[in-house]
C-alpha cells in the first residue's frame, strides 16, 4: 500500500487508501491533525509524503508541510527551532512557510547504506508549538512521484533557460539550485520554459468543460531575510505550443521578483499540471525547483 497525502482531493484510478503522516500521527484522507487550523497562532508540522528510490541505489525522501494558520506565514530560522537531526540541523528545509498545506516542497537524499532502522526527525517550534515528524524508510511509504502509473503522466519539465537541462519532479535540493543576482532597487526578471504531456484523468475519466490550463506555477519564498513580492502573483503561462487535453504543452511564464532588503534569498518554485496540487493525491505529478538569489543594497 502507498502512503498518500492526507490533503487533497483524489483523482483517481488505482488508489490505496490515501493516509499521510503528519506530525507522527497517520491520519484518514480529509482529517486533520489534533490541531483545527486558525487564522494566526497555530503551529506547523512537517509532512512526510513518502519515498523513492533512485537509479543509483539512493533513496529519497519527499517532504512537505502543515501550516495550521490559514491567514500567517511565518519565518523560522535553521537552528533549535528549525532542525532536522541527525546530520543537520540545516538539510535544506525551508525556514518561510506558507500558510496551508505545501506538498512535497523538498527532498532529502539518504545513501544506500541508510536502513529501516535508521530515521531523521524533522522538528518546527513556531508560535509557542513544537512538532517534530520522522523520516523512514517504511516499505509502506514508497511512492512514484515520476509517474502515474494509471495512465502513465508525467511531471511538468522547466528550464531557467531555453537551451538549459530540464528539470522535472518534486527534486527540489539547495545543492543544485541555480543562482541570479540583483540589487534593491532593481525588480529581478524570471523567465520559466515549461514542457508537458497534458494527459488528465479524474474518476469517471470525463473532461470538464472547464479546465485549468496545462501547466500552472507558483512561485514563493523558501529563505530570507526580507519579504519577497511577485508580479504578477499569479504567474500565466504564454502557450508556445498545444494547449489542450492529450496534446503535448509548451509554454514560457516570467514575473518580476521584488525584495524589501538585501541578504541571500532562496526562492522555491512549484509547476503542477492538471493533476493538480499535490497530485489530487497521487503523489505524482508536479516539479519544485529552488532558486538561489544574492541581493546587494
């Protein structure tokens, strides 16, 4: 049995149950943790999605989060509130977190010599609250985030740059982020190349009259000091080529990112296709990836 994200709806062929661990706790698909969610004051908890294993013989665990408050963001830095143990307390995890729940925002990478006995914990202390959650290599949590296996869609790729290799799946890792620069005082321009294969499914496999387009981004941010503003907030995409159901999707997306100081910024970008977020529950199919950005004075 797959383990599936306790959020999101399903859309579905072929589907175990859809159970996730949140907080150390399995919950039922549609519950929530102990904790209802607030408009401010609430906690977050870490949200393990599941693993995968890689050509290599690596493993890799796909990671999210639980913001419990519905109106505030908030900032938590690396360190004691902040930590992911052993090994850390910095493996790449976020330290701004959007309110709501965020599927599969990162990963981290184990070797393969890590067991089933062996684990990480990832702990949050925000608003007075700690919530920490383990990372295992539980056989019960394997997940394929490349493809759905119903009908065989795969992740929106994207590119920084036209002519750049493509980056595809939630992969998200500070190690192999790009990088940009800029200055206070200069909005940077960010252009996203994206290809798609525009398969859809749902349970009766019946197309709406109205669907979302191929491929949506959403750009956020993951680090820094600053608050970070995009233009437009709701990035379209131009369609290139294609543009309906079945039909192969290319597109181009660029906002302007504002930022209210100087500092070393991370920003997190998030591509979904018509499974939608989180993969209406799948677990496959949407692409992260991080951008890291050097703001002068």
């Amino acid at each position: 049995m797959a383990i599936r994200p306790a959020f999101g709806g399903r859309r579905g062929v072929g589907t175990a149950c859809a159970v996730s661990l949140v907080a150390g706790v399995l919950v039922s698909a549609g519950q929530l943790p102990s904790e209802p969610r607030r408009l401010f004051g609430a906690g977050v908890t870490g949200a393990f999605e599941g693993w995968f294993e890689n050509s290599d013989g690596s493993r890799t665990f796909l990671v999210g989060y639980l913001n419990r408050n519905t109106e505030q963001a908030l900032d938590v830095p690396i360190g004691p509130n902040n930590r992911i143990e052993p090994g850390g307390p910095d493996l790449g995890q976020p330290t701004h977190f959007l309110a709501g729940r965020q599927t599969g925002m990162f990963v981290v990478t184990v070797p393969k010599e890590f067991t089933e006995q062996q684990r990480f914990t990832w702990t949050i202390l925000a608003n007075g609250q700690t919530n920490s959650i383990p990372l295992r290599l539980n056989p019960n949590y394997i997940v394929s985030p490349f493809t759905d296996v119903a009908i065989k869609n795969v992740p929106p790729d994207l590119r920084f740059d036209e002519k750049a290799p493509a980056i595809q799946g939630p992969i998200a890792q500070l190690p192999k982020a790009q990088t940009r620069t800029t200055s206070i005082k200069s909005p940077l321009s960010l252009t996203v190349w994206a290809n798609d294969d525009a398969k859809y499914a749902s349970g009766t496999m019946a197309i709406p009259r109205k669907l979302p387009p191929p491929v949506q981004l959403e750009w956020s941010k993951y680090r820094g000091p600053g608050t970070v503003s995009f233009e437009p907030a709701k990035p379209a995409m131009e369609t290139l080529a294609g543009g309906a159901v079945n039909e192969p999707f290319r597109g181009r997306s660029t906002v302007s990112a504002r930022f209210s100081e100087p500092g070393e910024y991370v920003l997190h970008l998030t591509a979904t296709d018509y499974s939608g977020s989180g993969g209406g529950g799948e677990v496959c199919c949407w692409t992260t990836a991080l951008l890291k950005v050097t703001v002068t004075p």
